[in-house]
C-alpha cells in the first residue's frame, strides 16, 4: 500500500469501495475476506479488518454470521450520493487551485471542460 | 485485549553502560509488533529479557502473568529466533528442525516441509556449509513452523536476499491469518515490514520512544511542503521533528494532533501528506538524539 | 520431566559424534597397542601381563565431548526455549546413563580381556593394573566411576567456556595449576609423600576408582550449575 495515502485501513475501504462504485463488487455479492485482503494488500489482517468494520459501520457491508461480509443493498447508490458530494472538495478545489497559480480564468476553464466532453 | 508479556521499569545496566532504562511496555496477544531502533538502541536486550535469556538489573518482565527467567512452563510457549543462532557443528538442516518438532508443542510439520520447500533448504545439508542467508532461513522456518503463542524475530533475514525476505513476510502473514498469535519482529528494514505491523515499539538508546498502533502513528506526523514561510508559520506552535529547504521552497516533518491540522496545512496552501513510518522512525530518532548528547554505544552481546 | 528427556535426546541427535568418536579414538589406541604387543612381545617381557595407558584416551575424548556438548548445545538448546535447568539435567541424565553403559561395556571388555590372556599378547588394554578387579559388577563402578568424572569436568569447562569465554578458560588453567601445584608443594613442605602414599595404598580400589570421582562428580556438578544459572547463549 502507499503509505503517504493515509491510513491503510481507509485505503482498504477505499478501494472496497471503488470495487461496489463500477459495478465489480455488486450488490448482495460477497466482499473479500480479511485473509484474502491482508495476503493480496501484504498488510497485517488487523489493519484489513478495520477497513472492512469501517465499511460495516458505513452500512455499506453487511456481516452474514459464519458466512463473510456482503456487499449490502443500496449500497452502490449511498456511495455514489457519498463520493458526488465529496467530488468538488476532492477534485474542484485543486483545479480551480492550480488554475488560479497559472492565470486560468474559470470561463478558460469550462470551455476546456466542454472541449475535453467533446472529444471524448 | 490481554497482555502476553508486560515490561514494567525495566532497566538493564552491563558495567556501568545502561541497554534499557526504566522501559515499560505491553505485548497484546494476537499482534504483529515492530520492534524498531538503531544498531545498539537496545532491542536484542529486551528480548532476552522477554525469553528469559538475561534477568533485568531491576523493574519487573512477566510473560504470560509469569516471570519466564528458567520457566519452562513459559519458554515452551515462546520461540526467539535471533540473528546469526549458532547451531552444533554436526547438525544437519533436518536435525535442527527436528529439534525443533520436539520442543514446540504447537509445532505444524506440514507447514515446516512446505517452508524447507520454499526457501530451497535440504534436510541433508550440514548446516554449517549453508550461506548466511540459508543459515538464516533455517531459524524462519523454525521461527513460523513453531506456531509458538509469542514468536520474536531479531533481524531473522540477515544475508537473504529481497525476494527471500519478501517470501518471508508473505508466509508469516499468511499463516499468522491463520493461526494468530503474538509476534515481535525486530528489525531495521522498516519500509519492508511497516504494512505488515499493527503496533510499533520504537527504542532508542535503551529508552521507549514510540509505542503505538502502526496505523494511528502515521497519522500523528504530516511531511508539509510548500513556500518557506507558509511552512516555518504552520510549523510555529507544532512540534517540527525536521526541516528542509531548498531556495524559497521548505519541506518539514511536523507532529500533529489530527485531521485538523491537515486541513490547516491546506488551508495555508501547503501539500500535506502522512509520513511514512520509516521516515518517522528516523525523525524520531534524530530528534531525540539532538535532545540528549550525542553518543553512540554498542550493547554488548 | 519430558523436557528433560528431550534436552537429552538432543545429544544423541548425532550419535556418531556423541558415542562414535570416543570409540573411534580408544579403538584406534587399542588397534596400536594390540600390534605393538603382538609384534614385541611387550606384554611377556612385564612381569604380570602388560599394561598401557590406552583407555584413558577413551575417557579424555569422552571429556571433550562433554565440553562441545555444553558449547556448541546450550546455545541452540536455548534458542529452542529449554531452560538453562531443564538443558543441564538433560546433560547430566545423558552423563550418568552414559557413564553406566561405558562401565558396563569396559567391564565386559575386561572380562574378555581375562578370558583371552589379555587378547593373545597379554595386552591389559581396557583394564590396566590396578584398575583390574575380578569382579564384574565391582568393574562396572571401577571403569564407569572415573567416566563420570570425566563427563562432569567436561561439562564443567563447556560451562567455564561458555559463561566467561577464552578468559575464563585460561583462568581455569592457570587456577586448577596454582592449586595443584600449591598442593604439591603442601605435601613436599610438610614431607607428607610417603604418609599420602600409604594412605592411597591403604584404600581399596573401589574408593579411589569409584569414590574419588564421584566426590569430584557432585561437587563439579554443582559448581557447573552455579556457573550455567546465568549463562548467556
């Protein structure tokens, strides 16, 4: 993992979390385990079970009993309401930062938006 | 949690040159701690303490709930795999893992055949005609194939190279996954292991520095860059363990109390990051070093 | 106690180290002796049979064997969690038994030394002079005795080795060689050679072969401990 991303365990969760966003971890699937993690991430079990007690916490696991964490209903859509609401802090806030040390006015900006839209 | 083994006020003095002072600490059980410090800080010191191998010149070591100096009862449940074991001039690989298979009750056979497989060690071998590196495999495979409730590992990887290492790592926490216990690994390769730790145990010059949850430590130190002056006014009323600067751009290693301060820093058009462990670890080290006078001592053996 | 047996059984992981050599060393001695005493004679020329020093280099190879068994064992003993008093009964129990099955088996060789006329050439190879007696269980203690004194100074400078290293090795000697020599000095100054000859003659074989060593035994034996109770490995 990389450590100047934070905390392991929210990298974890993070990346869990991912998985359910573009639709590679569905919904009522079962969400790996804390082995699995620990031995693909190469991090301690402790740390990968924190990451998965954080998205159970979240709502956005949930534990079937002997059985493994799922991945719970509706999760998929609280984490997109989540990760949109984030969005501007995240990503807005360091464009319009660099843009502004560069001079970009935010009209230069959106029309590089709409030109980056089109060619895509 | 409970307590595997308790250090309470240790201190450690050979000849008037002290190895620990005053040092008190908790193993919790089920754990991955990492033991860290320089060369001489006092590590191997304290786990001859926690196995028994010296009596402290006062304070009190218990492991579990007893006092393991000649407790057989105890050391049947701790295995200390430390750098450069001597092993007798005629045992053959087979016959340390043998050895071995009598005395950890715990002890998985399956698991040392797989082991022996993995890292290239012939039973056959005389052991005195392996590399340093193989000679250091033996006391690993020995180390995780013990299964013991408290397995302490001082710098075990001497000679191997990374991808046995890495084999190393990968097969301790694969079969810790699976069999839990309380583990001490004492080494100075930190970036190597730093995932693979839930607590880490910072020692420097026979004093406890650090001792914490590995996680939560990464979190108590931003690396901060950006202008000079916005770094030296963020660095103001923190602890700064380290500053750089190169012309008007400044980089520091400043202690924090939370995700506050890294909105802070942003908030002063600073770049904030969590500092990696080993860069913490050698902070740390500096910084209580430039405290105290600066002198090197070796720990004898 | 089963720790204890294990701490023995790790001497006996290489019993060719362990029991081969020592036979190796007194049968290579004996082989020389036995060619000697064939080819000239020797033993015909002495009066009651000829007799060599031979077997003591079986009881000195057995004592440096000792000395490995404690140097090159404790610290993999430890290193594998036996305490330093479960390692040195393991050590001790290996001694004893040890000792016993070598008297045994010297005395079944000198029994066959008897019976053979001293292996044709009149050879008293494994029972030599005075440590002779003509009776089996009475040859057992004679030649197992002094091999138990044997292990225990063994053991006894794998301790010293260990514990306070080269120095306290060279100090072992310069020590046992001012009290011996003090003692003969002792005796010279008082003119007591002849009182502690006659007083040596004066005792049966059985004390001095079996008495003597195993008052040298338990009091060696309780130095070691005293020295092992904190050894580093």
């Amino acid at each position: 993992m990389n450590e100047a991303a934070g905390p392991i365990f929210r990298q974890v969760a993070d990346l869990i979390e991912t998985a359910i966003v573009d639709g590679s971890l569905p919904e009522e699937s079962q969400a790996p385990s804390t082995n699995e993690l620990a031995a693909f991430h190469r991090i301690n079990p402790a740390t990968a079970a924190k990451g998965l007690n954080q998205l159970v916490a979240d709502g956005v696991l949930y534990k079937r009993r002997g059985v493994g964490m799922f991945v719970a209903t509706g999760a998929r859509e609280q984490l997109l309401r989540r990760r949109r609401s984030e969005f501007a802090d995240q990503y807005v806030r360091p464009l319009m930062t660099e843009a502004h040390k560069l001079g970009i006015s935010s009209a230069e900006l959106a029309t590089m938006i709409d030109r980056w839209a089109d060619a895509r | 949690m409970t307590a595997v083994a308790t250090l309470q006020d240790v201190t450690m003095r050979f000849r008037g040159h002290t190895a620990l002072d005053e040092v008190s600490t908790v193993l919790e059980q089920d754990t991955i701690t990492g033991l860290l410090g320089r060369n001489g800080a006092g590590k191997t010191t304290l786990l001859q303490l926690l196995t028994g191998h010296r009596v402290p010149t006062s304070g009190r070591v218990e492991v579990f709930g007893r006092s393991p100096f000649e407790d057989d009862g105890v050391l049947s449940r701790i295995c200390f795999v430390k750098e450069g074991q001597r092993y007798p001039d005629a045992f053959r690989v087979g016959d340390a893992v043998s050895a071995a298979s009598w005395l950890f009750p715990n002890w998985d056979a399956d698991l040392a055949d797989r082991l022996l497989t993995d890292f290239e060690l012939p039973r056959k071998r005389a052991i005195s005609k392996l590399s340093r590196g193989m000679n250091s495999a033996v006391g690993i495979v020995i180390g995780l194939a013990s299964r013991a409730p408290l397995t302490l590992f001082d710098e075990p990887y001497l000679g191997l190279d990374a991808v046995a290492r890495q084999l190393f790592y990968d097969r301790l926490l694969a079969d810790y996954a699976e069999h839990p216990r309380t583990v001490v690994l004492s080494t100075h390769l930190i970036e190597e292991i730093s995932d693979l730790l839930e607590r880490v145990l910072l020692v420097d010059r026979g004093r406890v520095v650090l001792d914490e949850d590995a996680d939560a430590l990464r979190a108590t130190a931003l690396t901060v860059a950006g202008p000079r002056a916005a770094v030296e006014e963020f660095g103001r009323n923190r602890e700064v363990l380290s500053t750089e600067a190169l012309g008007g751009h400044a980089r520091a290693v400043v202690r924090v109390a939370g995700p506050v301060d890294e909105a802070a820093a942003t908030a002063a058009g600073l770049s904030a990051e969590p500092t990696p462990l080993q860069r913490l670890v050698v902070e740390l080290a500096r910084a209580t070093r430039a405290a105290g006078p600066a002198v090197l001592e070796e720990v004898p053996r | 106690m089963s720790r204890v047996l294990t701490a023995a059984r790790l001497h006996l992981v290489n019993p060719l180290v362990m029991l081969g050599i020592p036979w190796l060393v007194a049968g290579i001695s004996f082989a020389i002796n036995l060619a000697l005493f064939g080819l000239t004679d020797a033993g015909a020329d002495m009066e009651g049979g000829g007799f060599t020093a031979g077997v003591a280099s079986l009881y000195i190879t057995v004592l440096i064997v000792f000395v490995q068994a404690v140097t090159q064992l404790l610290p993999f003993a430890m290193g594998l969690s036996l305490s330093r008093r479960t390692f040195y009964l393991g050590t001790a129990l290996v001694a004893v038994v040890q000792s016993l099955c070598y008297g045994v088996v010297l005395a079944a060789l000198v029994a066959v030394e008897g019976a053979t006329g001293g292996w044709g050439v009149d050879l008293a190879f494994w029972g030599p002079g005075t440590m002779d007696v003509d009776a089996f269980a009475l040859q057992v203690v004679v030649s197992g005795g002094p091999m138990l004194a044997a292990t225990s100074v063994g053991i006894g400078i794998g301790v010293v080795m260990k514990r306070w290293g080269q120095r306290g090795l060279w100090a072992l000697i310069v020590g046992t060689l001012v009290v011996l020599g003090g003692l003969a000095v002792l005796v010279t100054w008082l003119e007591a050679w002849g009182d502690l000859g006659t007083w040596f003659g004066d005792r049966a074989v059985a004390t001095l072969a079996a008495g003597v060593p195993a008052i040298l035994a338990a009091a060696l034996a309780a130095l070691s401990w005293a020295g092992i109770r904190r050894t580093v490995p």
